[in-house]
C-alpha cells in the first residue's frame, strides 16, 4: 500500500483515523508506505490517530515507513497526529506539530507500537497529551532507535514524559529536547 502526496483538511470526522484508516482484517503480511503527505484538523473524537489509524484485527502490519509528512492541528484519543502498530515503523523526516491526544490518552504527536522502531529527522512541537508522551508515546517497543529529532514545548498533561515516553530497549542519539514539560 501507497499513499503519496496527498493533502487531508478533514474536521470532525467520526471514525477510527478519521484522514486514513488502515485496519489489516486478515491474516496476510501488509507493508505500506505513506510520503509526502499534509494532514490538517483531522478529528477523531471516539478512536485512535488524529491523521492516521493503522491497527489490525488479526496481526500487526509487517512494516510501515512514514516520510516527509506533516501533521498540523490534528486531534484524538491516543496518536493526536498519529495511532500506529505495526512490527517494524520507520518515521522519517515528518513535522507533528500542535496534534492533542485528548484527557486520559498518551502521544500528543505520536503513538507507536512496535517490535522494530525507528524515529529520525522529526519535528515533535507543541503537541500535548492527557496523559503521557506529549510529543510522542512508544512505550511498550522491542527496540526503540531515536536519531536527530527535535522535542520542542511538548507537554504531557497529567503524568510524565511531556517530550516522549518509551520503554525497553532505547537508543537516543543526537536528539534535542527544549521546554517540555509535564
């Protein structure tokens, strides 16, 4: 699967990834890739991924990659900008800028979950979560890399993490973290 250069200026819809929703039903290996793209004031009031859904019944995606996309203004349960679980996620050279994960929720910017999770070149600014992970939530990873992103004015309301939460195995390398706050 392929989404590229696309542009989605949706408010209020009502559906789990209200600007793209993708939901592997069955038990088949699906990669995608999503590049190039621009997501403004997608709202999800009663799900997951402001912008983006990508969750499955069955089994995980095998691998999603996400490049040179912005997410602006967008809004959600958890994943503001984004909600994605797949084994391997590769986020690349995107902007999350000003998403909200709602009261109660985690990943202002972004929730991933993941085995294999790679995040560099990203811009996470002023995104905000109910919960945890202001700018982004990859608690629970396998293997979490974080190469050469910015976290700036992320907040976590409630608990901790206003630039990111994650777990297990994390590298940080050559990321800069500035007026975060939870």
């Amino acid at each position: 699967l392929t989404i590229m250069n696309g542009f989605c200026d949706v408010i209020k819809n009502n559906c789990d990834g209200s600007g793209v929703s993708i939901f592997n039903y069955e038990t088949v290996d699906i990669t995608a890739l999503i590049s190039d793209c621009q997501f403004f004031n997608n709202t999800n009031e009663s799900g997951n991924g402001g912008a983006i859904s990508v969750f499955a019944r069955k089994r995980r995606l095998q691998s999603i990659v996400m490049e040179n996309n912005l997410f602006r203004n967008n809004s959600s349960g958890f994943g503001g900008g984004i909600a994605i679980s797949a084994d391997i996620i590769t986020l690349n050279n995107n902007s999350f800028i000003s998403n909200v994960a709602s009261e109660g929720a985690d990943g202002g910017g972004a929730f991933v979950s993941g085995k294999e999770v790679q995040i560099m070149n990203n811009e996470f600014q002023n995104n905000s979560a109910g919960t945890y992970g202001g700018g982004l939530d990859a608690s629970g990873e396998e293997n979490l890399i974080l190469t050469n992103n910015s976290f700036i004015d992320n907040n976590a309301e409630k608990f901790v993490g206003g630039a990111i939460v994650g777990a297990n195995n994390v590298e940080i390398t050559k990321n800069v973290f500035s007026g975060n706050s939870s």
